[in-house]
C-alpha cells in the first residue's frame, strides 16, 4: 500500500489539463514488482462504468482507496483508459474495500 503520493511516470499530458479521478480499486489487473506499473479497474466516482487506471505504484491491493491525476487516452488495443501521472493509494475504510484488501 502507497500511503504518499507517487508520479506514476513522465508527464505525457502533451499540455492537456490534468483531471483527478478517486475512487476504489475493483481489481488489479496487473502489477509488476519490478517497475510498478500496474493496470486498475476502479470505481471512480461520477462514472457509472468502471474505469480502467494505468499508471505505477510500488505496492497496490485490491479494495485500496486510490486518488490519481493524469489525461484520459484511447489505445486500439485496450480502448479508453485513464493514464495516471500520479497514484496516491490508502487504506480501505468501507467494510466492502476492507473484505477485498484482506482477499
């Protein structure tokens, strides 16, 4: 778990305004130990859908409280997703995020 906030990577806004999503983590997709990326679906708030997060952190669970600032984008490949240039993760506080932390 990240308790300080983390750049998730180089600023590739290309001079877009950064836009913050928050919301709990549904799932990891993926993370990898070695370099923190780590590819999330999130329930953010506002959006109805959940909302695929990519970005880097150096520890993630499922059922955390995430906070990140970044642009949306849209790959061929993985359709639209939110790219994180920053990732701050907490604890879970609900019942429901601490049952999926613990697994």
């Amino acid at each position: 778990m990240a308790n300080a906030g983390h750049p998730s990577g180089p600023d590739s806004t290309g001079g877009q305004p950064a836009e913050v999503l928050a919301g709990s983590i549904e799932r990891v997709t993926f993370h990898s130990a070695e370099t923190g990326f780590c590819v999330l679906r999130i329930k953010a708030r506002g959006h109805r859908e959940l909302v695929t997060v990519v970005g880097h952190a150096a520890e993630i669970s499922a059922g955390e409280w995430v906070t990140v600032s970044g642009t949306w984008v849209n790959s061929r490949e993985h359709g639209q997703q939110f790219k994180a240039d920053f990732l701050r993760a907490s604890a879970p506080t609900t019942a429901e995020g601490i049952e999926k932390y613990l697994g």
